[in-house]
C-alpha cells in the first residue's frame, strides 16, 4: 500500500529527466494530460492515470541501453549505478564532441 501512496502523492513528473523512447514519452504526456483535463472539469479517479503514467516510467529504467556506441559500434559496458554511459570510452566521447 505505501508504494501506491507514493506513486499518487508523488507530485508533477518532469518528463526531460525519465530514460524514456519518444513514443513511450509521447504517451505518457497523453496521459497526463488527460488526467489534468479530467480534473479540471472535476471527474475522480483520474490517480489511475498518473499511476499508469509513473508505471511507464519506472518500467523504462529496466529497459536495456543501447548496446553499441555511435562512434565506433564497440559495446557499452554501463555502470550498476548512476548515469548511464553513451559512449564506449572518453575517447569516444571526445571524437564526437567535436
């Protein structure tokens, strides 16, 4: 029961920070958005759809990565924890920086 309190009470989600595809994103504002409107003309029920919505994003973070770096096709070995690599290694980083 506590991780639904959460998932309701969770406030506005910022869309820019989720490791979401454009369709998934795509979908999600649907749903938001819909939810606003719903509460605006004061329908109740409208937590099922922030809920689906935060399901969504939180389904994503499981997603796997991209498995090839775009400079040079290698794998990407990405770390346990924390940012998630786009590049293979800094040179990489750095040839298309530039």
């Amino acid at each position: 029961m506590s991780t639904q309190v959460a998932l309701v009470g969770s406030g506005a989600p910022r869309l820019a920070e989720w490791p979401v595809n454009a369709a998934d994103q795509q979908l999600v504002r649907d749903l938001l958005t819909t939810a606003g409107e719903l509460e605006r003309r004061g329908y109740f029920g409208t937590g099922l759809l922030h809920r689906a919505a935060r399901r969504i994003t939180e389904l994503a973070v499981y997603a796997p990565a991209e498995a090839a770096c775009p400079v040079c096709g290698s794998t990407i070995k990405q770390p346990s924890r924390g940012r998630r690599r786009r590049y293979c290694c800094d040179r990489c980083r750095w040839a298309a920086s530039k």
